[in-house]
C-alpha cells in the first residue's frame, strides 16, 4: 500500500494519552508490517500546513467541557478545509460535535460517547441516526468513535482499512486489545437528570426510583405528584426525555444489568426482580434498551 499521511489535530486541553497513545498504535503498525505504510504527524490547530488530500486526520477527545469560541470557530474551519480538500476526518467522543457543527454528519450515521448520545440527536436533527450502542461508525469519509479510549479502536480500524484486517489483528494482539465485536453497549449506563430544575418532577422520578419493580401506572405517578395524567406526561418528558413508562423501563433494565454483573444471577431471576416474570418480555425489551440480548450482556461481564 501507499504510505497513508495521518494528522493528529492537537489545541488546547486536547487529551495527550490520546494523541501519543495514536502515535505509539501506528508506530507498533509500521513495525509489525516490517516497513513504514504509515506517517504520523502532529497538526496544530492553529497550523496553516497544507494537508494532502489523501490524509487522514484524527481529531483526539477534549479533557475541557467547552473550548473559547475563536478555538471552536477555527477548528471547524480546519475541519471543513481538511474534507473539502479530500482527507477523511476520524474523531471520538465530544470532538465528534466539532464534526456535526462544521455539517460533515448531515445524512449520516453517527456516535460519540453514551453520555453525549441523546444531546448530539437532539442538537443536531441532521443526523441521520446517532448509534448509541456503537462503539465505532464509518461512513467512509468520515469515521466516528465513541468515549476516550475509544480512539485505539478509530487506529485499530484505520490499520485494517488502509493495510489489512491481519496487521490490526495483530497490533491488537500485541497490545492485549480487544479488536471487532467491542460495542458500547456493554458499558452504557442510564443515569437519570435530576438537575432538570422541576420540583414536581423530581418526585415522580423518586417515587418511580422507589417503586420501579411493582406494576406501576401513569396515574398511580399523576396521583403520587398531584397532577393529572397529560400534565404529568407533559412535564415529565419535557424535563427528562422520557415518558414515565420509558423511564421506568430504564430503571428496570439498569438494575437488572447491575444484578447480572455484580451479583452473578441468571437472566430469569434478574427479570423477576425488576418486575418482568416473562423472561422472553424481559428479554425483548433489555435488546430494544440496550441494542444486546441479557445473553450476550452476561457473557461478556460474567
């Protein structure tokens, strides 16, 4: 293969173990393969170098919730430079935002970290889906990965894209890394907002937190909160996203995750104790929630 040019966009609160753990992945790659297929460079972003068209630039993760806007502004700009010119444009966790801010995820598939899912759909409704449970999307010109470390999964796909499936393997390997079939599912949590400012709210949600297990309905919450039915569901979704039902379910499946892993139970007596005595019903809706079967959740933690 040609060498392939990589560009490690670096600025500020940029997380370092990224950049030089991307650096150290290809370096291992160029070994393995016994000669040099890829070159590696740091690009900052304030950098007016001219990127080859066939690059490929990795945008790493952000340590810092917010960069200044001039930061922001010129990043985007880079970012859509760098695409127009032909490079494609790989990035992980809150960097992918950079992406959809500069349009490079209209009509696309995409993923960023589970905590980020849902505020990267709302957004940017341009998307054409947002994977929550994926660990990895490519849509060819642009790659998207999921948390911090997910980074050594964007290396590990670029090395079996552009070399081949067997020096990723092997890189993998070596480095005692998992390769194909890791998704983010497995580490996904459902964490409730209870900043959302809704007094009203906030005592349906504990009231469903207290009770989740039992045949809760929408008016046995409306009546706990002293509202009616439509109100409840109107403020409910509005500060939280969910409906009470979705919410509950939520709840549900997370303790049972919680029981799979840590206590060690089967999958039927994890249903039953969340409040689903039909292992198959329990089942359906654990993969709908979590895009994995209780199966495949306890096989992996177990």
């Amino acid at each position: 293969m040609k060498i392939l040019n990589i560009y490690i966009l670096t600025f500020p609160e940029v997380m370092p173990s990224a950049v030089q753990g991307v650096k150290d992945l290809f370096q291992i790659a160029n070994q393995q393969f016994g000669s040099k297929q890829f070159d590696v460079r740091e690009l900052a972003y304030q950098s007016s170098e001219p990127v080859d068209g066939n690059a490929l630039i990795f945008i790493p993760p952000c340590l810092s919730a917010d960069l200044p806007d001039f930061q922001t502004e010129a990043v985007i700009t880079l970012i859509q430079e760098w695409h127009r010119a032909g490079a494609v444009i790989v990035s992980s966790c809150a960097s992918v935002f950079w992406l959809a801010s500069a349009g490079l995820l209209d009509g696309k598939y995409a993923t960023t970290h589970w905590r980020l899912c849902d505020q990267l759909e709302r957004d940017y409704p341009s998307i054409s889906k947002v994977c929550a449970h994926e660990m990895l999307v490519d849509e060819g010109d642009i790659v998207t990965a999921a948390g911090l470390y997910a980074f050594q999964d964007l290396a590990l796909h670029v090395m079996a894209r552009y070399a081949n499936f067997e020096l990723a393997k092997q890189v993998a390997d070596f480095c005692l890394l998992d390769f194909k079939g890791r998704m983010q599912a497995y580490y996904q949590r459902f964490i409730p907002d209870l900043t959302h400012g809704d007094v009203v709210v906030l005592k349906a949600q504990q009231f469903c937190d207290a009770n989740f297990s039992q045949d809760l309905a929408v008016a046995d919450i409306a009546q706990h909160c002293h509202l009616s039915e439509r109100s409840l569901l109107r403020r409910f979704k509005s500060a939280t996203g969910y409906t009470p039902k979705q919410y509950i379910i939520q709840l549900r499946v997370e303790r049972a995750k919680q029981l799979i892993e840590l206590e060690n139970i089967t999958i039927e007596a994890a249903g039953a104790a969340v409040g689903y005595i039909d292992v198959s019903n329990f089942t359906k809706l654990f993969k709908k929630t979590t895009g994995i079967t209780p199966a495949e959740f306890k096989q992996r933690v177990g």
